[in-house]
C-alpha cells in the first residue's frame, strides 16, 4: 500500500477474525480496512465481514477514531455501478445501526491508476 499513497501506513490487526487488509494512519487516527472483491455487490459475505468489524469496533477497539472501509474491484467501473456500490453500502451501514466511526469507499482500477500517477 506504500506505493500508492504518501501515507505512512503501519500494520493495525484490529482482529484476525475478518479477510479485511487493515492499516492505521498517525495512531489509530483513522484505520483502513481493504478487501478486493471481484463483483461490484454487497455479498452476504461482506455484509457479514463488515458486521464483525462492527463489533470489534463498539466493543473492543475504542483507539480507532474513524475507520474507513475500502472495497476494490480490480476493473474500470462505470459512475453508476460505482456509485451503486457505494449506495448499497450505505444503505446497508443505515439499516445496521453500525458504529458512526465507519465510512466507506470503492475503489476501482482508474483510482490505483490515478494515485500512483500522483
């Protein structure tokens, strides 16, 4: 991930229990989890990956302050699947109750292009 931001981003381990890659940023300041997913749809399996994250979040990790949840689909999206990802996201983060302190993005392949040109 160093390659493609001028953050210095360590390793955070907010649990090995979920398949998210996780780094934090100036102290647990803000935490980033990854995962690459190969179709641009909140799966079951995400939803429950992003409830776990959850929990670890409101019942054990107070040190995060913000987390932000980044979904990557190794292709060029569209506006509208990208943005319907991200509204899927966002509903499903609504009708959880999930903690204030997650936010999410989608990433696709034009965003790791465009941030190693920067």
């Amino acid at each position: 991930m160093r390659g493609i931001t001028s953050f210095n981003l360590c390793w955070t381990g907010i649990r090995n229990d979920n398949d998210f890659l996780e780094y934090s940023i100036n102290d647990f300041f803000e935490t980033w989890l990854i995962q690459a997913i190969k179709k641009p749809t909140l799966s079951a399996e995400m939803r429950r990956q992003i409830k776990i994250v959850n929990r670890h979040i409101v019942n054990h990790e107070s040190k995060h302050q913000k987390v932000k949840i980044m979904l990557f689909v190794n292709r060029n999206l569209n506006y509208k699947t990208k943005a319907s990802l991200f509204n899927q996201l966002q509903l499903f983060s609504n009708t959880e109750s999930l903690s204030s302190k997650i936010g999410f993005q989608v990433w696709d392949k034009s965003d790791i292009t465009k941030a190693q040109q920067n």
